[in-house]
C-alpha cells in the first residue's frame, strides 16, 4: 500500500499535507462543512458557536501544534482556516452521534504462539473522503501512522515509533452529557500517537480529557488498555483476555449507568454483535495459539458478505501491528483494491 509522509515542524507538515491533497480537502469541505446541498450548519446558534470556540481554546491551551498545523493545511490547501478546524473537529456530526452509527470497525489483541500480543482491527467509512495511509513525522514526539479524512491531522487505528497500537471503534450514546474538557475524538488520538508511548499514558489522558470511542491500545511492553470512554467519562471493560470491541456497549451494567448520564437510546448496526461475536470465538479457540498469519486472515474475512464479515463491503483497510516482535512495523491492506490476502509490512 502507498502512502504520503509529511514531516517538519507544525506548519511544514500542515502546509505539505494541504498542498498534496488541496482538492480532495476542498470537495470534504464543500459537502461536510460548507453543505452543499444538506442541511446547514447551525452556524448562528448561540450553543453551537460557544462549542466551537471552547474546543479551539481546549485545543490552544493544551496542543498548540495542532492550531499551527491546520493553519499550514488552509495555506496549503488554499483554504480558510475556520473551515479548516471545523473538519478538524467533525462538525457536521455536531449533535455526538444522534444519526447513525458506522456499520463495521472492529478491534482486538490476542496472543500469538510464541507469546507476543498482537493487535488488529478494521476501519470502515466512506473511502471517498479519505486520503488514505499518511505517516505523520513531527518535529516533536512520536512518529506515528494514521488515516485521516483528507484536510483532517486526525489520529484513527494506527501505530507510532514508541510501540504504541491504537484501535477504535464509533459508539452512539446520543443525549449523553458532556463534562468539562471533553474533546473531538479524532483530534485526541492523534495526540495519543504523538505524545503517548504506554497504554498507562493513554489511560492518564482519557481521564483529563474525555471523549467517545470504543478504544484498544496496546504498547512495547505487551499491556492493554480496552475501555468506552466517553464525553461523560472513561469506563475501563476489561484488565484481561479477551480484548474485542465493535460498535456497541458490551455492558448492560454501563447501559444503564449511561441511560442515568443523559442517554436516550442505544442505535447499534446489524452487524456489531456478529462481529464482535466471530472475534471472542476466534480468541476462545485460539488464544496463544495462532499465528500472525492466522490473525490477519480473519481479519480480513469477507464471509462472503455475511453479517458475520470482520471486513464488510465499505471497509477502508485492515491492520495488524505487534510491536513486541515487529517493532516500528505496520502491516496494512486495502481490501477495496486488492485482495485482502495482499499484506503490505510498512516501516516507521
């Protein structure tokens, strides 16, 4: 699989990236931030204008950086800032998820034969907006792999130079209440990339600043971080095997907890419960004793379009690192391109 490397310091990085990708960035705009033929931006209530100033100022005050590079991406791409930061900060989803939820990301880690963790998973979006895989070399902190949607420096399932893993999932918790510091989702895992070498870390920056997503990280050392962390706050699943999530709640205890925080209902995709399904099976019966090999493949399981596919129709890519014995390898293939059996190991 290609991919892009930008590198240097914020507004280097923010320029080169903006320059590489000016009219994918500017066709994102026109139908996720400008609305081109949908529903407008509340641009002129009084709430909305307040979010948005309040996570510029969260985002000023604790990672600068990332200011400065979406500023060098506007210059790049020929775009306005303002513009800019509200793909940054997924404006169009404004209201947490009260639409619809992603159909197929899926996260687990498991224990190879020779006694290693290794970590995989798949995201799944509308490939369109996406600009695929970008590595992501600043001038300070991790070097780390990412795949953002194009005009975005978002983190999603990646990896960074510390043996840091990071897989997440979407979760719907519409009516959920926020709490203070709760942040853009996707702007917080590309600090975790940049700035986290332990899943220890992770897990201090998620009780600082909360926001939604199904979250499993690993590091060098062989630890795991599987939690829902969400805008009202994080809730560790799981301190041992087996580490899965999917699209869903996997607690009727934390349901209830939630439905007490604000949350009206609980919209889950067809699929979430299968796949999550297929996965524990996996890790039951295979659980330190499979190999990378056995773990790549049914990540990249079509089913032949079953409910139960770990890698559905709209999947952008799947993925597999295992820091402890590939150290700085990602391995990644594009099953809309190429046949999912078509790995490609990829260097930090």
């Amino acid at each position: 699989m290609n991919f892009h490397t930008f590198r240097g310091n914020p507004e280097e990085m923010g320029k080169a990236y903006g320059k590489t990708f000016m009219d994918l960035i500017q066709k994102n705009l026109s139908i996720l931030v400008l609305r081109e033929g949908y529903d407008p931006l509340p641009r002129d209530d009084p709430e909305f204008i307040s979010y948005m100033k309040t996570q510029e100022k969260i985002i000023t005050e604790n990672w600068p950086w990332l200011i400065k590079t979406m500023e060098g991406i506007a210059a790049g791409a020929k775009q306005r800032y303002k513009d800019i930061l509200y793909l940054n900060l997924r404006v169009w989803q404004y209201k947490l998820y009260s639409g619809k939820t992603t159909k197929g990301c899926s996260s687990m880690v498991i224990s190879l034969c020779d006694g290693t963790i290794a970590s995989a998973g798949a995201l799944d979006d509308a490939k369109e907006y996406y600009c695929g895989l970008i590595k992501f070399v600043p001038v300070n902190g991790c070097r780390f792999f990412s795949f953002p949607i194009a005009g975005t420096i978002w983190g999603t399932r990646g990896i960074n130079s510390a043996g840091l893993t990071l897989g997440s999932s979407s979760q719907v918790l519409p009516g959920i209440r926020r709490v203070p510091n709760t942040i853009n989702q996707d702007l917080a895992q590309a600090v975790i990339l940049q700035t986290c070498s332990t899943v220890d870390e992770v897990r201090q920056f998620c009780r600082r600043f909360p926001f939604n997503i199904n979250l499993v990280c690993t590091d060098s050392g062989g630890n795991v971080f599987c939690a829902h962390h969400t805008s009202n706050g994080l809730f560790e699943v799981t301190d041992k095997p087996p580490y899965v999530m999917t699209n869903h709640i996997i607690s009727d205890r934390l349901m209830f907890i939630f439905k007490r925080h604000g949350v009206i209902s609980f919209p889950e995709s067809s699929t979430t419960r299968l796949r999550r399904g297929k996965l524990l099976d996996f890790i039951n019966n295979y659980e330190g004793k499979c190999s990378a090999e056995d773990v790549r493949r049914i990540i990249a399981d079509r089913a032949e379009g079953a409910l139960t596919s770990i890698c559905p129709e709209h999947n952008i890519v799947v993925t597999y690192a295992n820091p402890q014995a590939e150290p700085g390898i990602f391995w990644v293939a594009d099953p809309q391109t190429s046949k999912a059996e078509e790995w490609s190991p990829l260097t930090l």
